[in-house]
C-alpha cells in the first residue's frame, strides 16, 4: 500500500506549491475566516497552514489521512462542487511524500489531537494545547521519494510558487483573512476584505489604483474583475489570477484568451495585470480534468473566450474606473 500511496502522490503533489494549495482549500472548505500559511525552505523544509475553522473530530483524525477518506463526497458534489477539495487524496498523499502533523481541535472539545504521519506511518493520537481550528504542518516534503525530489526547482522557485498558491487563493477568497510568511518574514497579512481593496493589497496599491473596474454578462455566464490598462508594464505574468465559482485556476484557454485581447495594445513581452472572476453554471464545467483541480474544460469554450476578450477590449476602450 505505501507504493501505491507514493505513487499516487506524485499525481496530486507534484511540488510544495501543490501540498501548500490543498491544505489551504482544506482550511478553505472548513469555514475558517482566517488562514495563517508559513513556508520555509521553499515549502521543502516545511510548510505550515494553520485556521480557525471547524476542526476536525478526534475520531475522524485518523481517517482524515486515510487514502480516499473525505467527509465531503456526495452525489450531489459530483455535479455541483461546492467544496474545493472532493477526492480525500490530499493528506494521504502528503502523509506519504512527507512527515504530515495535524493538530485539530473542533469547537467544543476541550484540547486540541495531534496525530502524526511519516512514509505513510501513522502515530497515536495524542492531545494537545492548542486554539479552535486545525494546523497542517508538511515537514521534508519528498524525502521518501528522492527521485521526486531532485526534479524540484531551486529553493528559490519553489518559493515563489508557493508564495503564487497563496496569493491566488487569497485573491479567490479576499472575505477571509491571509497571512503569507516566508522564512520568518510576513509576505502579507490581509483582513477580509472586499475584492478591490484584497486586490490592491495583493498586487500593490499603486497598481491597485490603476485598474479598471471589469464586468460583462453573457447569458449566465458573468465575469467580473479588475484589469490593468495597457501602461501599467510593472506587471509580469504572474500578476494574472482567474479564479472560476471562486476555484484559482490557471487556465490555458483563459490565458490565451487574455493575451489575445491585450495583443495590440501591450507590446510583445509586457504582460497586463488582471485578477478576473468567471462564474459559469457548474453542468457547464468539468473540473476534473486534472487531479490538481486547476485545468477546467468549459462545455462551450468560444462562448468563454469571446465573453472574455469583448469585455477586456471594451474596457479598455472606454475605462469605467
Ligand atoms: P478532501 O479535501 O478531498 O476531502 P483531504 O485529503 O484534503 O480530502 O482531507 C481529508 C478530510 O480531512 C477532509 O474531507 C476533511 O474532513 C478533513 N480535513 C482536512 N483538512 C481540514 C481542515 N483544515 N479543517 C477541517 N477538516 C479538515
Ligand atoms: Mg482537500
């Protein structure tokens, strides 16, 4: 069973940036209203996400890291995906590619359990002090899979992925509360917030105040967000954040789309900031496309790209602010 695990695991956690997105769609699905996320080392060394949702039962800790254990998996789920996480392949995966802690405390328990897991390895449930809520701690990140561990990036790239996870899901979820640390030193500490100013905390308020307003219908299909105008060269790809029924996605057909429009406007090379919101009828996605969850396939894709550009290109001819 531990080679199927690790098998398995290099399908869902290719890298830290992977293990810190699942744990935080986990604080995420669980209701927190604020989700603290530590990397160190690249997210390599260790990777901490700690909230204050609702905890999980003593009784369910050991199943929480059971393969294919989710408590959120019904019929309905499959069509309509409400929670971000649906497969119960997260934790086993990390708990199988890295030593896994989760301390849990539901509200009402009066201490919180800790309950460890290392090659796939699981500890006795011991109790704990610690808040309301649930921190995942991911230590040596591959160390069981040294093949796996060599195609990582430097320390450097793995950092700045992980760091991308979090921005995006914050940028996703701007009503909840985000602090990014890397290696000791706060990234960001954002309130919740509405989505202009979780924007312009994120991206930067100079920025912030150059973007337009962004929003167009089609049918039931809206998008909805902020771009840059075509000035604003500040930006590198990775100021461009979809998120999709509030998923962070990074989409190609999305991407494509975006360049496509700012191509006679933003010369070769320059990319535009945008953080654009797609809201689409679930029975027109299929999210399951890849185990990460992030690649979707629309059910009508020329409907999305040409909603998509005819919005940026007319806001950018006439900015509304
Ligand atoms: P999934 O999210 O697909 O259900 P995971 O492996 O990510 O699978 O998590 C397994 C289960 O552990 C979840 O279904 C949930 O019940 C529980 N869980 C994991 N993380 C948290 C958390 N931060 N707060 C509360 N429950 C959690
Ligand atoms: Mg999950």
């Amino acid at each position: 069973p531990a080679t199927i695990n690790r098998i398995a695991a290099g399908e869902v956690i290719e890298r830290p940036a992977a293990a810190v997105k699942e744990l935080v769609e986990n604080a995420l699905d669980a209701g927190a209203r604020r989700i603290a996320v530590r990397i160190d080392g690249g997210g390599i060394a260790r990777i901490e996400v700690t909230d204050d949702g609702g905890g999980i039962p003593e009784t369910e800790l050991a199943l929480a890291i059971t393969r294919h254990a989710t408590s959120k998996l019904t019929d309905e789920a499959l069509v309509r995906i409400a929670t971000l996480g649906f497969r119960g392949e997260a934790l086993p995966s990390i708990g199988a590619a890295a030593r896994l802690t989760l301390v849990s405390r539901p509200r009402g328990q009066d201490a919180a359990a800790r309950i460890a897991v290392a090659g796939g390895a699981v500890s006795e449930i011991t109790p704990v002090a610690a808040p309301f809520g649930t921190s995942a701690i991911v230590e040596d990140l591959f160390y069981a899979t040294p093949a796996r561990r060599k195609f990582l990036r430097s320390v450097a790239s793995e950092t700045t992925a992980c760091a991308d996870a979090v921005r995006h899901l914050a940028l996703a979820a701007a009503d909840v509360a985000f602090a990014l640390s890397i290696d000791g030193t706060t990234s960001f500490d954002v309130p919740a917030q509405d989505r202009r100013a979780r924007v312009a905390a994120l991206y930067g308020r100079g920025d912030a105040e150059a973007l337009v307003a962004l929003e167009a219908v089609r049918e039931d299909i809206t998008i909805s967000g902020f771009i840059s105008p075509a000035s604003v060269t500040r930006a590198t790809a990775r100021h461009q954040h979809m998120m999709v029924n509030a998923r962070p996605v990074r989409d190609p057909l999305l991407r494509l789309a975006l360049r496509v429009a700012y191509r006679d406007v933003i010369p070769a090379g320059r990319h535009p900031l945008a953080a654009l919101w797609l809201d689409i009828p679930p029975e027109q996605l299929d999210v399951n496309v890849h185990p990460a969850k992030s690649e979707l396939r629309f059910a009508a894709p020329d409907a999305v790209r040409s909603l998509l550009i005819g919005a940026v290109q007319r806001h950018l001819a006439t900015p509304a602010g």
